[in-house]
C-alpha cells in the first residue's frame, strides 16, 4: 500500500500477504468448531469470542501488518499502515533513544468486536468451513481502512452509533482522513536512522 490514500479504497487490502496464508486460514477452519460447541457452557459466549480475537489478532492481524518488524529500533508499529499527522510529530520529534510508551496507541479503525462478530456469524452461517472459503473470509474482513497509529492527545472517541461507518470517529483527527498518511510515505521517514 503506497502514496496517497489508497488505503481509504472501500477494496483495498490492507494486510500484507504471506506465504502462510492458507495454512493460518487452515487453522480457523480447525479451531472455529471447538470454540463455536463452547457458547453453550456458561460464560462461553464471552469465552469464545475472546479465543477468537485473540487468535485473529496474533496468529493473522500482526504478522501481516504491513512494514512491521522490518526495521530495528523504534518501529514498534507498523510502518506500511496510517498514522495521524500528531503520532508522526511525536515519532519524528523525539531523540532515537527516547522511549514513546505510553504516547502511541495502535488503533483498530473498525472496532475488532465488529470483525470478530462478522467472522464467527459468517462461519455460523456456512462460510468459511475449508481453508480457501476461511481465506476469502479473512481477506475480506480486512480491506479498506483497518488499523491506524494515532497519539493519545488525538482523542479518537471511544463509542459512536450502531450502523455508522468507524472511519468517521477517525475522519475527526486533523481535519478527516488528511492527517493520516501511511508512515514510511512520510518524507521525515527516510531521513532518520533507526
């Protein structure tokens, strides 16, 4: 994902692609069914939908983030996803050696309850019940605008109506999506030494 602002394409992916692709989506298929039985145990709604972000965040969101972990140093995020203009300020302001805990958030743009809801329904209603129908699923769960960088003085509000669009609680940053731009795009990016 590149210059402008592809990553706003309602069709755009936004995850890399991996070599393990079809075996992680494999292992969906092996797990989804395990952990679909256990709604019916006490607690087991909350139970299973934890198993099932847990296990789309490690095992399929952040090994795919584009840009993450392909520099030492400071690149805890990944640099091939948008950040707001105030996330990049405070990157590109502090000395190498600086800490910025705590000053950074990685922000699902749309809310992973939503994805994890989507995906468990969709397997509940026939899809995704072999590796390449698992893979299509995840695949498209995941274009348009998915994850962002934001400070936390951007102040991304927490909670906004049922049926409305998530990019619109980031649309408010600096002046909508123009604040936001894909790290490594950033001209202050290839002039520091990481």
């Amino acid at each position: 994902m590149g210059s402008g602002q592809a990553w706003l394409a309602p069709g755009a992916e936004q995850l890399d692609r991996l070599e393990t692709d079809e075996r992680d989506a494999a292992d969906f298929v092996d797990y989804m069914p395990l952990w679909i039985r256990q709604a019916g145990y006490p607690g087991g709604e909350a139970r299973i939908n934890r198993r099932i972000k847990d296990h789309l965040v490690r095992d399929w969101q952040v090994p795919r983030l584009p840009g993450r972990g392909r520099r030492a140093g400071r690149e805890r995020y990944a640099s091939g996803i948008p950040w707001s203009e105030d996330a990049r300020r405070l990157l590109f302001s502090r000395d190498t050696d600086e800490k910025l805990a705590g000053g950074l958030v990685f922000e699902h743009v749309r809310p992973l309850k939503n994805t994890v809801a989507e995906l468990r329904a969709s397997y509940v209603a026939g899809e995704g019940r072999d590796p390449a129908s698992m893979l299509a699923l995840l695949r498209r769960l995941h274009v348009g605008w998915c994850f962002a960088v934001v400070s936390k003085r951007d102040r991304v509000p927490r909670a906004f109506a049922d049926g409305a669009d998530p990019v619109l609680k980031f649309a408010e940053i600096a002046g909508r999506a123009a604040g936001f731009m894909i790290l490594r795009d950033d001209p202050r990016f290839g002039d520091r030494e990481w």
